[in-house]
C-alpha cells in the first residue's frame, strides 16, 4: 500500500471502468499525439526551441577552457525587448463591425462586453507571453474557452497563451492561417493529480503519477522539470485536450491522461462551437514555406549574437596578452631560477644570477578592424530586426529636426510596423472566438465596467445578441412621406423576424510608433502654433487636458470657450506688459552681418522624404 501511495493513488492499481469504444478512442488520441510529435522532431524544433531560449536567457557562448573568456554581449535580449516594450505602452481596445445593419444597433454594447472580457483576463500580462513567444520562438498560440467559476459562478469567457511546445496540430497542415483546416489539434500540458480527482471524481482517482514520458513537452526547455527534485512535487500526469471533427463537421473534444478517456464533449456539452472552429488561433513571426511552424526574430539574430561574442573574446584575450605579456628567460638566470614563482603579484622578490637573462615579447595590438566590425555588428542586428536608433531612446544620427525624427522612426520602424499589424490581425481572429464563447455561454444580465477616458458603468444582456432585429430595403421610401429607408422585416403575422449578431472584430493596438508623453506634448506644443479660419489645431484647454490628465498637473477645469485674455499690442521698443521692475527689457532686432543672409528653414532631407513617400505637394 505504501508503494501505491507513492504512485500518488491511495486506492490499489486498477484499470478504469471504459469500454472498448472508449479505450479505443483513447489510444486514438494518443497515436495523434505521438504522429504530431515526431512531425515537430522531424523540423528539429524541440532543440531549436531550447537553443532559442538559451540565447534570449543569457545561455550562450559557454567557455571552452580555463583561458577562454566566454563573453556575452547579449544583443537579443535587448532587441526582442525593446519591441515588445513599445508594443505595451500604447493603448489597447476592440472595434466591432456588424455584417448587416441590425448588428450596428448592438455594436457598441459588443465592443463594451469584448473589452470587459480582455481586462479581466489581464490583457497586458498576456500579450506580454504571446509575443516573447512569438518573436522568441517563431509563433504564439491563443487558446479560448470559459471558464464557469468566474464571477463569482456567473461565468466568463477566457484566454491563455499555450507554450509552442505544448501545442500539437495536423501536420498536413502548411499555414498558419490554415489552422481550421486541422483534421485534429492537441494541447498537452502536465496536470496534478488532485487536479484530475476534482475535475473528474469517477475517473481522475484512476490516473496515475507518470515518472517518465516518452514523449515530454516539459523537456523543451532548459528550466523545465524542477518539480522532479522530489516525489512530492513531481505527482503529475500528462493530459492531452484532442479537438476534433466529426463525419458532420461537429468539433468535439476528448480529454485523456494514462490512456484513459476521462471525458468525450459529445456526451456532455452537446455542440461545443456554434461555428464550428477550434479554439485556438496560431500566430506567426515569419512564416516558414511548408509548415504551419514559424521562424522569431532570435533565429535570425542568432549569426550576428556569435560574431559579436566571437569578437569579444579576441578583445579580452588580447587584453590579458597585453597586460600579462609573455617572457623569455635564458640560462643565465640561474639553476635556482623557478618560473612557478614569477607571478604579477606586487612586490615580488626574484632571486636571478644576472638580471638582463630575461626579456619581455612586446604583444601585437589588436587589428583596428575587429572593434569595427563589432560595432557593424550591432548596427546589422538592428537592421535584422527592425529597430532603429530612436525607437531605443538614442540620439539619432545626421537629424535633429522634430519633423525628420518623426518620418526617420516611421521610415525605420517599419519591419515592427509589419509584425504589429500581423499581431492585430490574429488577435481579430481571438475576439471573434471571445465573442463566439459569450454567444453560447454567457447567459446572464450583469454590469459591467467601461474604463477609458471617461469611465462608466453599463448594463449589457448577451442575450439580446441572439435576436437582432433583420432589416431590409424599404421600398416605400421616397414614395410615400415619412418612410425610412430601411424597415424591419416582419412575418405573416407581423411578428419581426431576427437573426444571431455577427461582428467582424479588431484590435486597435497603437499604430507602431512609442506612444511616448514627451513626444505628444511636443507636438501638442507644435499645433497650438497651428492656426485656421475657424479656430487653432490644438487650444489652449485641450492641451491643459493632456497635462491634467496624462502628465498629472494639478489644473481646474475651464469653462468650455474660455480663453486667456487678450495681450495689449506691442509698441517697438517697449518692454512686455507686467515686466517686473528692474529687469532689462528686450534685446532690439539685430540686423545680420553684411553679406550673410537669412538662415535658411530647417527642413526634411530628402533620403527622409524619398523613404516616406517623396515631397508633399
């Protein structure tokens, strides 16, 4: 019995009451699971992986002898930082569009609920674990479904981010895009066995502590396997969720751990999707030709992170030769000479029959090209990502003008622009899968909170998206005075017809230029220059807003149209109004010297403009 226990079971070993159907099915998702597997060994992506996320981790360059330096200048590190840091610092919100006009008198509420649903699934925290996946790694994998404690029981539609190498999908499939073309998607993931006793009280005592596994995603990872110091903490059990489709198109899904069908959807949950689609959405970084499997941003990097390390070594050791030169010492000085005791410790005494019998071999400096090249390198790591100088907080080079650092950040960061925008668009896809999972689970009236520039509270009923009004073409209108162009359609008995909400969602995420403070109250400072017919670019109580709000000055509100009060003319000469006693006035106009014109306006080089678009017109 004490042998049982450590299994981490207090009941004897037994098999599990399933039938035939129900081992077969089991086994089935197990051949899945391992076919899957061998896919992903065949591309060699575990051991990518790992070497991946050795390089972002600082687990690179190891020293290959007691001399040798083992430098790390870890440039990937900063790079795949420095994006994902502009990417959290900019706004975040969904924008639904209804695909008929009865989905637009719903809309707002859809994007109210969908909001709701990101903040409280801490919305930051998890694009902050996509994209180190994603840029790390080469993908990140969204997985969507609701969770039925949430709310205090009310229920809500969440989502997590699932590691890339606990993600197994249909090797026929050549895309990314293509995910739900799948025949069959699995997400493995180790789970305690408590767990497995609560989520299933009949089966999950039958789940046994597996000590090894065949076939182990926890083993991708350097850091991974620290719960197996002890017995204790190692009580796990591998549970694959496999999602799959029926003869019909239905997506089910089963749940199995030690070969043991713990639960099929289909005879408890009914229809598990109202479209139809499997609940995760695949992202890549840059695709891959072939595979759904993409390539991150270390791969790439990973050339340029050697040579930089490569180069550092030679600095260092030619450091040490210069520092610690190397001697040669003749027979003169002496049989009780010892060269274990000439060390470059201070104050040395040297015991040597003639003093002149050594000499000094002079180190050859360090080529100039090395320290060269090493700083190219770091320049060619940027290029290969796509992050320019401004975008990382340095002085930019040759320009200085506002305007021109401005159109040099957007010409440079376009690379980041683009895998930005890849980013929204495959978070579209999350929203609507969001959306799908308040659509059949989310049942109950609440209210809910509305962050934003002026926070508020709503009501919202899911329910009301299952009967929207359907409207269609009035031909009445223009005919007869009064009728809308559109009207309701209604059935033979005047009872109005509906039909369930569809949205097309995005993700509104910035627009892949550092939402910084400094730089808006800038150009804020810029417009309020700016004027028109009708009134200024920016005014006055606009820009105390901005300082109110975000910069966190402690200004009182204005009445709406108050402006400053107007400045007497100044007369030539004359010093400003309200100029205290005392203070020297103005410095006169000086004229230029002869023969020196007028500065000329700083202006936009034309490598800017060309990158931009060429000259405004």
């Amino acid at each position: 019995m004490e042998d049982k226990k450590l299994l981490g079971n207090d009941q004897p070993e037994q098999e599990a009451p399933q039938t035939e159907a129900e081992r077969s099915l089991a086994l089935k998702v197990q051949r899945l699971f391992r076919e899957s597997w061998d896919s992903k060994q065949q591309l060699n992506l575990p051991q990518l992986w790992r070497k991946f996320d050795d390089y972002k981790h600082n687990r690179q360059n190891p020293k290959q002898s007691e001399d040798h330096p083992g430098s790390t200048t870890n440039v990937i590190h900063r790079v795949i930082e420095s994006q994902i840091s502009d990417l959290l610092d900019k706004p975040y919100g969904s924008v639904a569009k209804g695909t008929e006009p009865g989905d637009d008198m719903f809309s707002e509420q859809a994007q109210h609920m969908v909001d709701f649903v990101l903040d409280k699934g801490d919305f930051k925290e998890k694009i902050n674990l996509s994209e180190h996946d994603r840029l790390e790694l080469g993908d990140t994998i969204i997985k969507v479904w609701t969770d039925k404690k949430a709310l205090s029981g009310k229920g809500l539609p969440v989502y997590e981010i699932v590691s890339p190498a606990n993600f197994f999908s249909d090797p026929k499939i050549t895309a990314a895009h293509r995910l739900q073309e799948s025949e069959f998607v699995i997400h493995a993931t180790p789970r305690a066995l408590s767990w497995y006793r609560r989520q299933w009280p009949k089966l999950g005592k039958y789940v046994q502590r597996q000590v090894q596994i065949p076939y182990d995603p926890n083993a991708t990872f350097t850091d991974d396997g620290a719960d197996e110091v002890h017995v204790e903490t190692s009580m796990k059990a591998l549970l694959l969720e496999c999602y799959l489709r029926d003869e019909e198109g239905e997506v089910y899904c089963l749940h199995v751990a030690n070969d043991i069908l713990l639960e099929d959807s289909r005879k408890n949950q009914g229809k598990l999707q109202r479209r139809n689609l499997f609940p995760f959405v695949q992202i890549n970084c840059y695709p891959r030709r072939g595979t759904s499997w993409g390539m991150g941003d270390v791969e790439y990097l990973i050339p340029t992170q050697d040579l930089i390390n490569e180069l550092d070594d030679q600095i260092r050791i030619n450091a040490r030769l210069m520092g610690n030169p190397q001697i040669v010492v003749g027979q003169g000085a002496g049989k009780g000479f010892d060269f274990r005791k000439w060390t470059s410790k201070p104050a040395l005494r040297i015991p040597m029959r003639d003093v002149n019998a050594f000499r000094v071999v002079p180190g050859v400096p360090i080529s100039p090209d090395v320290p060269v090249r090493r700083d190219k390198a770091f320049q060619e790591a940027d290029i290969i990502s796509g992050v320019n100088d401004v975008s990382r907080g340095e002085k930019p080079g040759q320009v200085t003008a506002a305007a021109a650092i401005y159109a040099l950040q957007q010409a440079g960061q376009k690379g980041v622009i683009h895998k930005n925008e890849m980013l929204k668009n495959g978070w579209s896809k999350v929203l609507g899968l969001l959306f799908d999972e308040i659509m059949d689970n989310w049942d109950e009236e609440m209210w809910i909170r509305i962050d934003g520039e002026k926070p508020d509270f709503k009501f919202v009923n899911p329910a009301d998206f299952k009967s929207i009004p359907i409207l269609v073409p009035n031909a009445m209108h223009g005919e007869v005075e009064g009728e809308e162009p559109i009207k309701q359609l209604t059935d033979e008995s005047g009872k109005v017809m509906t039909r369930e909400a569809e949205y097309d969602f995005q993700l509104s995420l910035g627009n892949g230029l550092p939402y910084d403070k400094a730089f808006v109250f800038q150009t804020l400072l810029d417009m309020t220059k700016v004027s028109f017919p009708d009134g200024p670019a920016v005014t006055r109580t606009e820009l105390r807003k901005f300082l109110r709000d975000q910069v966190g000055l402690d200004l009182e509100d204005q009445p709406e149209g108050t402006q400053p009060p107007e400045q007497p003319p100044m007369q030539p000469g004359m010093p400003p109004v309200g100029l205290p006693q005392g203070m020297p006035g103005p410095m006169p106009p000086q004229a230029p010297p002869p023969g020196m014109g007028q500065p000329p306006a700083q202006q936009i080089p034309p490598e800017i403009l060309a990158m931009i678009g060429g000259v405004p017109q």
